[in-house]
C-alpha cells in the first residue's frame, strides 16, 4: 500500500511538473484567452463581441485594466497590442497584481505598424500563480487598436475597469467603472511568442 501510495504521490508531482512547464511555453495570453475573459465572453449574448475591427483609442490619457488569472508560473517577456487602420500617438502597456500595483510597463511608446501585433520586448517578469490585470492606455485618441464592443455595462461584470489621466500608466491603479463599450485586443507574451 505504500508503494503504491509513493508511487502515486511522485506520479502526481510529475504531471504538475508537466503542466508547470505547459503553462510556462504558452505563447501568450489577452482578454480573449481562457485565463481572461474568453470563458465568460462565450456566455454573453451581446452583438458586440461578435466581431474585432478597428478604432480610435476611446478617450486621451485613459487606461483600460482587463482581469486575467494563471494556475502556475508564467515567464513574461513581451507585450502587445493588435494596432489599427492607422499608427499615431502613443501607448503604454502594462501588468498589474490583483491590489493595482503596477508590475512592469512598457512605458510611453509610439505606435507603429497598421492592422498589425506591435510587439515590445520587456525585461523578464516571473508572475506566481495568481489575479493579474492586463493594462493598456493612449496618450490621445490618435492610436487605433483591434477591438471588440461589448457593452460597458457587460465589461464591468466581468471585471474590466478603467482610470482617466493614466498615461503613462500610473505606478497604482485607482479602478474606476467602465464607460466605454471597447475591450482591445492586447496582451503578454512568453519568450515562445514569435
């Protein structure tokens, strides 16, 4: 019986080693994915989130903060933003724990590329198992990104927030109720993103 016991317990610590791993080469995650919003989206019967196109960033200086969640480590080294019709002005992307505290950011940085990732690469950040928040802010409403339009009442429920006079994102995020019907397609990567 304890063999058969150890033998199960060593079985076990060798698949969560495996999905450690699995979850570690992910190649990247936004508010679409299956640790962000993608699993509640499914369930909202809003025309909105039907299609991603392109628009102007809602409002100058604000900041949009997407939950998102992971069961094990994941190594982030890049993050992202899927821009418009148009590159003009400037973005800041970021991550943040669950109490609004900024982890890492890209800082201001000039869109570039249309219809295209625009991808910057950070210095490694390990973030443990845990509550996070995606954030993306523009500096004026020049900066188009691929969006969706889900209404901001839908947004709210399920988590997304925002904060006016957040460019550069700030160093702590003071949440405030989401007013616009806009969820950006952006995100983080590992070093597996091509």
């Amino acid at each position: 019986h304890h063999a058969r016991r150890r033998a199960g317990v060593w079985r076990i610590a060798q698949e969560d080693r495996a999905m450690s791993n699995a979850l570690l080469s992910i190649p990247t995650l936004h508010p679409y994915s299956m640790y962000s919003l993608g699993a509640s989206l499914r369930f909202v019967n809003d025309p909105g989130i039907e299609s991603i196109v392109s628009a102007a960033w809602p409002a100058a200086n604000r900041a949009i903060f997407v939950p998102f969640a992971i069961p094990m480590p994941m190594n982030v080294t890049k993050l992202w933003v899927c821009n418009g019709t148009s590159a003009a002005g400037n973005i800041d992307i970021g991550i943040y724990d669950h109490t609004g505290c900024r982890l890492t950011s890209t800082g201001s940085t000039a869109q570039a590329g249309t219809s295209a990732l625009q991808v910057i690469s950070i210095t490694a950040v390990l973030l443990s198992p845990g509550q996070f928040y995606l954030a993306l802010a523009g500096d004026s409403t020049s900066p188009t990104t691929n969006r969706s339009a889900p209404t901001a009442e839908a947004l709210r429920e399920m988590g997304v927030f925002m904060q006016e006079t957040a460019f550069a994102l700030p160093a702590t995020a003071t949440p405030a109720a989401m007013t616009s019907a806009y969820l950006p397609f952006f995100g983080l990567g590992t070093k597996w993103m091509v």
